[in-house]
C-alpha cells in the first residue's frame, strides 16, 4: 500500500469518455480542449492528445509544459498578466 497521496488513472474509464469526446466532436464540428487546471495528470496526457484539439493553459510554464510533454500541437492561453508567448507554441 503506499503511504502517499497518489493519483490512480483507470485508463480504460478515461478512454471511454474520450471516445464520446471524439464522437461529439464529429457529430458537431466542435474543438474540445483540455482545461489543465481541471485535470493535472500530465502522466495520461499522451493518450488524451490523441482525442481532444488542445489544451488551455493559465499561464506560459502551463502552454509550454503541454506542448513539450503532452504532445498538444494547439493551445489556448489566458492570463491577464503575459505579454509575451513563445513563438513555436
């Protein structure tokens, strides 16, 4: 048992639900993106690049960590403060 707080990922569950995703997605003609301060597990982000269009990040670490871990080829950034995003993002 381990004796620390821990995330446990049923990766099944989660490909089921990103599979309705994808097939909102072609019955609507919507981009759905993931929202990185709803879900932080960046250890499933490889499968879930796979379904969703992008990520929304709050901040320039956040942007620049889902394109170099994630695999997200777009994302969306909102923070009132950034004046600035790396051109290759």
């Amino acid at each position: 048992m381990q004796s620390r707080p821990y995330w446990l990922l049923e990766e099944r569950l989660l490909k089921n639900n990103l599979e309705l995703l994808e097939y909102i997605k072609d019955k609507t003609g919507v981009k759905i993106l993931l929202a990185l301060k709803g879900y932080a597990l960046w250890q499933s982000w490889d499968l879930i690049s796979k379904y969703l269009d992008g990520c929304c990040a709050s901040g320039l670490y956040e942007a620049i960590l889902s394109w170099m871990e994630g695999g997200f080829k777009k994302g969306r950034n909102f923070n009132q403060g950034l004046t600035s995003f790396p051109r290759r993002f």
